[in-house]
C-alpha cells in the first residue's frame, strides 16, 4: 500500500533495486491485492497512515510466508498500536527517521526470496551441481523465478549455447537444466500455494505457467504431487520427491 512519506520511499526504492528489487507502489488495499495477484511479491510495506492494524492483520493472515511491515512517523505514547501492529502478524516496524536508511536492508533481508533460499541453501549439493557454470546456472534460473525461463535464454546469459550448457549442467549426474527449470517453478509454487489468499490459478499466473492445468502436469512430473498437495510437502519436500527418480527429462 502507498507509503506518503517520499524520503523513506525514495530510499527504500533505491536500496532495493541495488539489491535486485523493485517497490511497486499502491494506493489503495484493492491495488495492493492486484499486484499480489499478478507479480512475484518479496514483501510488503503498508504505511501506518494508510492501514489500521486490523487491514494489516487480514493480509498477513491472508499471506503468511510474505512479509508485512509498517512503517510510520510512530511517538513514544504509541505503544498500544505498535503493540496491535506485531499481534497483527506485521514482521517488523520501521520508524520514520530512525529506520529510513536502514528499511531496504531490513526488508531484504526477510523478504520471501531471502527465506526461500535459505530453506535450499543445500540444494546444489543435493543436486549434485559443483562446477562453476552449474552452479552459476542454479543462481541464473533462481534469478529469473516467475518468468518463464527456457535453457536458450540460461545459456545466453553465459554467452554459451544451449547445447554446451544442457550438456555441461548435466555432467556428473546433476539433472539435467530443462528439469531444474521445472523444479524451481515447482518449488515457488508450493511455497506461494501457503498462502490462504492465493488460489491455484492465480499462483499459475504469477508463475507465468499458461494455465493452472500447465502447473498441475508440472507438479506431477517433478514432484508426483498435485497442486493442492504441495504445501504440506513445502520446499524441502518437494525437493525430496524430486530427487527421487525424477531429474531427467527429454531435453
């Protein structure tokens, strides 16, 4: 939602597009749900002025694994309202003046990506990816998550072909880099479908997936799992069924 102060919304603006980043700002819960329904969603910061604790509550009730923060001009004798705010489930209060040039670092460092990642930080090792170019392809497809992403394009980032990498990736009995691909999209599914507030199809849209049917064969293939399975399996289960017998596919 729309923070009206713009020097901690210029500095939260630039401290997170150094970090890869971009803040998207909304003026209104209904604008705030719209984005949440159609972009890949890190966090979200509600300016105090414009949610009351039982807005902020709704969301982070509705979308628990993506991080609410408030930020606000907050005096000392508002106490009770912070105090509203964190039973709410907002993650953290930033304070105008006080938290300004720290906001971006605080924000990443929580965001959903931030928790994603740690939750896979054995991934590669699992994956059997431990030369350079796999593990820069690991980073690459991690990167470029809710997009739809092809091995041509990987490769391009390197100034490879798509042949050299899909070989190169493959060697030493790491998956091959079409499968990965798939995993990844997997795996940010089941992590989204956490969340009460999103459906199937609207987590196939963020996904760039072309249907909801198209992320259900996806999630049969990689993890013999449908959709509305995939969040009691989380990221570390899915990661388990995949290496289960299912890392190879036809290139």
């Amino acid at each position: 939602m729309a923070h009206r102060n713009p020097a901690l919304s210029g500095l939260l603006r630039q401290g997170l597009r150094r970090r890869g980043l971009r803040l998207i700002g909304c003026r209104s819960p209904a604008r705030l749900r719209a984005v949440l329904s159609s972009e890949l969603v890190d966090a979200m910061v509600v300016g105090a002025a414009a949610g009351t604790p039982d807005l902020a509550g709704r969301f982070a009730s509705q979308f628990p694994r993506i991080p609410l923060f408030v930020a606000g001009a907050f005096r000392p004798d508002d106490g009770p309202a912070l105090l509203a705010y964190r039973q709410s489930g907002v993650r953290a209060i930033l304070v105008e003046g006080v938290d300004d040039h720290a906001a971006a670092e605080l924000v990443a460092a929580f965001g959903a990506s931030r928790a994603r990642r740690e939750a896979l930080r054995d991934a590669p090792k699992l994956l059997r990816l431990t030369e350079p170019l796999q593990l820069r392809a690991w980073e690459e497809v991690l990167l470029r998550a809710g997009q739809r992403t092809t091995a041509s394009q990987v490769a391009r980032a390197f100034g490879v072909s798509r042949e050299h990498l899909s070989r190169e990736f493959a060697a030493g009995g790491a998956p091959n880099i079409k499968r990965v691909i798939d995993l990844v999209s997997v795996l940010w599914a089941a992590d989204l479908l956490a969340n009460p507030g999103y459906s199937v199809a609207t987590v196939a849209a963020i996904l760039r997936f072309s249907s909801a049917s198209h992320l259900a064969s996806c999630a049969k293939r990689v993890a013999g799992a449908a959709p509305g399975e995939l969040p009691r399996l989380g990221l570390r289960g899915v990661l388990a069924r995949f290496l289960k017998g299912r890392t190879r596919s036809r290139l």
